[in-house]
C-alpha cells in the first residue's frame, strides 16, 4: 500500500471499525456519538493517508475490499490492544473519583441502582455514574460498560460475574381486563389472551409467561420498556409479565395467580476480571450487591396485596 502524505491515528481506526461493523455511515455515527458527516470524512481522510480503498458502498450498506479486510483484522488487534491497556490502567485506580458506566434493566435501576447510587454518593461525591438502561447487552470487553446488572449469565472467561440474587416475576393485568376476558387456568396457556412483551423475548426471560404455552395468543403490544409494559397492562390491554417489585406497586393491576409463587430469575453483577481493582469500581459494586443484599426478600416475593 502507497501511503500519502500525512500520519493517521487510533481515532481514525474507530471510524473504520463503526463503518465495518454496522454496515452504514448512521449507524456508525450513533454508535460513535457524531454526525455521519463526519464519519464519512473521516473515512475518505483515512484511505487518503493509506492509499487504498477501505469501503464499497452496495445496495446493502458499505463492505469492506479486501484491502480494507486486510486492514480491518490489524484494526481489530489494534483496539484489542488499545482496550487492554486502558483497563490495566484503570483497574489500578486507587481513588473514587471519576465515572463508572453501569448499564442495566429499567426497573432495576429505577428501584435498585438510583438508591445505591444516591447512598454511594453522599460519601464519594467526585463519583459519577453514566447509567445506560434498557435489555440490549452492552460489551463489557470493549468497555462499552464497566459494570452491568443483567438476568442473563455470560459465559465469557475473562469476564468476573458475582450473583447479586434473585428477582420474582409473575404475570399482571387490570381487574377490568381479568373482569372482561376471564382469569385463565394455570398450565392451559394462555390461547385467547391478549399479551403485552418484549419486541425479542430476552433469553434470560426463559420460561417466558411463567411458562405457559403462547400459541393461539394474541400480542397486543410490543415494547422493551417495563414501565410502558405496565402502563399498558393498566390500561386494560392485555397480560404482561413484570418483576413483582414493579408491578405489587401499582394499584391499577392484580396478579393473574396471586396465590402462584414468582417465577425466580438470578441478578448477576458482571465486570471485566482487569476491572477488579478499581477503587471506583469496587465502590459502586459492593454499593449495588448491599441494595440487593438489603431488598432480598421484596426482590423475590414481592408485596403481594390482599
């Protein structure tokens, strides 16, 4: 490869590694926080400086040539590398102070992860935490999160998963939708219900539905937010499935079997292992394993109403 004049940096290599891996100028733009404006100049200026041609544009999005393959698997150590000695580097942090990026599900950081924070805080307050919600999993290897609290276990060796407990599920609706539609009979499934879930049943949500079998159902509504969810149940839409300590708190909905036990589901902590010595890290971990350790009971149970 003839290389013009000028030097090209490890930024430059992030803008080529979005492109390739999300196939498009936007959605390399959303993953890096910019415009795709300037991803795309960013790119040109990289081939420029290289003196090939990284990216063909097709009806599918961009792919790489084979000299940008070629490039691609040096980039890909090159962030490797570039990951493995920031965490070094922050694993080794002997102060709290600056930011922790926790991400996890709505309801558990709105009844788990703000508490903890807000008691965390009071103490260490240089301390602050990016909090990313929602049920895509985010890539602790690449350090797109330092922490995460998630119901599904990663398999990944180089990954520490600490169990924080487990949280109870149940099924929910209104009494007008029970009222109208009928209580159904537990282990018939649930044909003729109208179901409030997930756009993708997550994996670790396993037996969905309490395990009762879906077919003949109907979906009503699909949304990855649990606070929509029971927004939706309350409105009389449909059944939804929802952690206890979410839906015991609102008024507006019953258990479908109040006198059925929870469906269990296991919280797992989970950090990368050079993480571990992180001073911040460690603080905002044994913050979030004490809220749990401290809510076990209502985590499991519940406050099932009369």
């Amino acid at each position: 490869m003839n290389r013009t004049s000028g030097s090209w940096q490890w930024d430059d290599v992030r803008f080529f590694l979005a492109v390739a891996r999300t196939g498009s100028l936007s959605g390399a733009a959303r993953a890096l926080g910019v415009g795709h404006v300037t991803v795309g100049r960013r790119i040109a200026l990289l081939e420029k400086r290289l003196g090939v041609t990284l990216l063909n544009r097709t009806p599918d999005g961009f792919a790489t040539t084979s000299a940008g393959e070629t490039v691609l698997r040096q980039c890909v150590a090159m962030e490797t590398a570039a990951l493995d000695l920031e965490r070094a580097a922050a694993g080794r942090d002997s102060l709290v102070t600056g930011s922790v990026r926790v991400t996890t599900t709505e309801a558990l950081a709105y009844h788990l992860i703000c508490p903890a924070i807000a008691e965390l805080r009071q103490v260490h307050l240089e301390l602050r935490v990016d909090l990313t919600v929602g049920v895509r999993s985010l890539d602790i290897a690449r350090r797109d999160a330092d922490l995460a609290v998630r119901f599904a276990r990663p398999e990944t060796s180089d990954l520490v998963c600490r169990k924080l407990g487990d949280v109870g599920f149940s099924l929910y609706a209104s009494r007008r939708y029970l009222t109208t539609s009928g209580i159904p009979q537990r282990g018939r499934g649930l044909a003729g219900y109208d179901l409030i879930t997930f756009t993708g049943a997550p994996a670790a949500a396993s037996p969905f539905f309490m395990g009762e079998a879906l077919e003949g159902a109907r979906v009503a509504l699909r949304c990855d937010s649990p606070f929509v969810q029971l927004k939706a149940a309350a409105s009389d839409v449909g059944i939804a499935e929802l952690a206890c300590l979410l839906g015991d708190a609102s008024s507006d909905l019953v258990r479908v079997w109040p006198d059925e036990a929870p469906a269990q589901r296991t919280a797992w902590l989970i950090m990368h292992q050079d993480m571990r010595r992180s001073a911040r890290i460690r603080a905002v971990s044994t913050a979030i394993g004490d809220v749990f350790r401290r809510q076990r009971k209502t985590l499991g149970q519940g406050s099932p109403r009369a």
